[in-house]
C-alpha cells in the first residue's frame, strides 16, 4: 500500500499519510469549494489501510488552523471512523494541536474529543508561530 500525500491548497490541508510509519496527518485550512468530493480519497485511502493494517500503533496529528462547517462534518466523520476502528482494537492515538491563543480551536478539539470513546485523544497547545 502506498502512503497518501496531497499537497495543501490555500483551500485545502495537507495530508500526509504515512503507512510505513504509521502516521496520519491533517494540516492547515479545510474550506475546500467540494468538501466530499476532496475528502473521499481520503476516507478510501484510510478504510484500506485499516482494513490492512496489523497490530500497529497509529498516531493521527491534526492541526487545523481554519475549517467550515462542511469540512467540521467530514472531519466528525473521520474520527468516526478511527473511533470504530479503535473500539475492534487498533491502537490510535489522535492528537489536536492547536495555537495557545486559538479559543476557537480548543473548543472544536474538546468538542470532537468528547464525540471519541475509543480513540486515545490529547489535545495538543503550542506556541503560535511568528
């Protein structure tokens, strides 16, 4: 299986999903003009690779600095899907990270964070950048 790389956009994130390193990465500002249309290969990638994957740690690092409404739904999704995953026994970490002055982040990370039963969830502070 190959690793699934998509540049950012001024629209969309990066995603950098690693499948030898076990890493998933989600960066950037989500307000693509089709939201469904940009994220299915992403959800095809991902149910592959769970599907395929053995007893590997996988650790999920989202770091959205802006998204819509549209892409908040899709992004609920995903973590549903790692959420379900993780409750059949895959071992996922989920790490929110957000710039300390970014309220409006920290509520959607505690909002997602409380929608996760099975999925190890850290919300994440760093520095803003400069």
């Amino acid at each position: 299986m190959n690793s699934l790389i998509i540049e950012a956009t001024k629209y969309t994130p990066e995603i950098s999903f690693d499948c030898e390193q076990h890493t998933l990465g989600i960066k950037g500002k989500s307000y693509p003009e089709n939201t469904s249309v940009f994220y299915q290969p992403v959800f095809e990638w991902l149910e592959e690779y769970l599907e395929n994957i053995g007893e590997q740690n996988i650790t999920v690092n989202m770091e959205l600095i802006y998204f819509n409404s549209s892409s908040s739904k899709v992004l609920m999704d995903f973590c549903d899907v790692l959420d379900e995953a993780a409750s059949d026994g895959k071992r996922i970490t989920l790490n929110w990270i957000y710039e300390e002055d970014d309220e409006d982040a920290l509520e959607f990370g505690e909002e997602f964070q409380e929608d996760l039963e099975s999925v190890t969830f850290n919300l994440v502070e760093k520095a803003p950048e400069r």
